[in-house]
C-alpha cells in the first residue's frame, strides 16, 4: 500500500479514503462517524482533516497511514513523520503492553467504544486520550485494511 501524500485540495483531502473510514466505522460500530464527528457528507475530507477531533489509521503492518490535523499537532508530527511511525509508538513504552492488550481485543471484537489510554508526543508531552472509539477497517467485501481511532476528548498530563 503506498502512503497517501499530505492532504490538500488537490486529492480532496483524501475524502475517497475518510468515506471508506466512515463505511467500516457503521459496517463494525454500527455507529455514524459522519454524525459523531459533525461532518459535512458532501466535504467529508477537509471536515476530517480541519475538525476538532482526532482521526487516526493505521494499515495491516500497524504503520499510521492517516492523522488529521488535532491528531498531528497532539503528537507534534508532521505528515511524514506521521506516516511512517509504527502506531504502538504514539503511546509511552511503559503503556504499551496495556495499549496492546487493547488492540488485542479490538482485533476480537472489532471495536471499543470505551478506550482510555495515555499517549505521548515526539517531544515528550503526555496526554491522556478518553473514551475513544477504536475499529477494524474492514471495507465492503470483507477485507481488512487496518485500524481506525476517533476521539474527541483530550486531557494535557
């Protein structure tokens, strides 16, 4: 899979691949992300890109393939960074094991609605993220192509 280059209005900011976001996000949650997050269905890529919320992916390697811009200015990452860290390195090492036993169960379950965890900028700063929901990307055919996170909700530690 070849990484998305930074979005912009030249590729809408990849609204093709927020739409296949939001799919997997009812297809698995059978929840509305276009409604949890407030977004406009006919502008859904900048409206995940601009919003005050974070959306993250990651594909089947578990390297982060999308941040928007709360989730690259939480993490102090530009997109290229971004897009090439593997996603357990978004938390702290010493809550990884708790993050991967997380992960674990999304993998079983195919979400939570209810994640709590710790995480930490390249520079250093802790943040506690709240009651994210974390999915399996799953598109219309069945197959996986990776993991979702949305959150709203942000604590500075």
């Amino acid at each position: 899979d070849m990484a998305l280059p930074p979005p912009s209005a030249a590729n809408d900011w990849h609204g093709v691949f927020i739409a296949r976001v939001a799919d997997a996000f009812a297809r698995v949650t059978g929840g509305d992300l276009v409604a949890e997050a407030g977004l406009d269905p006919a502008a859904l890529g900048r409206g995940a890109w601009e919003g005050r919320f974070a959306l993250l992916t990651h594909d089947t390697q578990a390297i982060l393939t999308y941040g928007n811009r709360f989730a690259l200015d939480l993490w102090e990452m530009d997109w290229e960074t971004l897009t090439r860290t593997p996603s357990r390195e978004t938390a702290p090492e010493e809550d990884r094991a708790a993050r991967a036993e997380i992960m674990a169960a999304v993998e079983r379950d195919g979400f939570t609605r209810a994640y709590t965890g710790r995480r930490v900028s390249r520079t250093g700063k802790f943040f506690l993220i709240e009651h994210a929901t974390v999915f399996t990307l799953i598109d219309e055919k069945g197959a996986g192509f990776g993991t979702g996170a949305f959150f709203k909700s942000v604590k500075r530690l």
